[in-house]
C-alpha cells in the first residue's frame, strides 16, 4: 500500500498517511501534526501525489500566562525575527492574552 509522505511546513516532522489514511480524509478537513499541533486543512486530495494541505495555525501555550494561542501563518508572517546566541532563528509573537513575548523556534523555516 502507498504511503505518502508530508513533511510538516512548521516542525518538519514526516507525516506519514497511508491510502486509508487518505480515503478517510476530505477537502476542508484537518490534520493535526503529532509533534507540534500544527493544524492543517486538506486542500486536494486526489490520486497519487495530487495532495496538499495548507497550515491553519499553531496552538501554543504562553510560557508567562499559560493561556493556548493559535499562530497562524499571517501572524508568522508579520512576526519579526531574530538570532539566538547558537545562531538558529526564532519568531517573535506576542500573546495575545498577556502580551509577552514569545520565542518561536522552527527547523529550516
Ligand atoms: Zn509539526
Ligand atoms: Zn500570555
């Protein structure tokens, strides 16, 4: 049985969906990833390869306040960002609950 293979757009992390994964799966619905809980909103699911998803949002959880947040990928977008100390690049959102500032780091983003 084929298994397609998706990497993550946040984490990078392989998604593996088998074909009864894909015959379960419609347009609109929506993929979490294990790793980070990015959601994911089927977009085409046809035969073969002929799939794609587009990222909805990160649930995140504020380290100062403790309240879940979505990052989307317009906020992702507007977020400035900047280098670490061991140079990796992180995103900068603000929690939309307490307003702190939040360090989003992702692989080869
Ligand atoms: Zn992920
Ligand atoms: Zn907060």
């Amino acid at each position: 049985m084929a298994t397609l293979e998706i990497d993550c757009p946040v984490c990078a992390e392989v998604l593996e969906l088998s074909d009864a994964d894909r015959a379960d799966l419609a347009v609109g619905d929506v993929i979490v990833c294990d790793s980070c809980s990015a959601e994911m909103e089927v977009t085409r699911n046809g035969p073969g390869e002929e799939f794609e998803l587009e990222l909805l949002g990160i649930l995140t959880v504020c380290p100062a306040c403790g309240e879940e947040f979505e990052v989307t990928e317009d906020l992702l977008a507007a977020a400035p960002t900047v280098e670490s100390a061991d140079g990796s690049v992180v995103s900068v959102v603000g929690c939309p609950h307490c307003r702190a500032r939040i360090e989003l780091e992702f692989d080869d983003a």
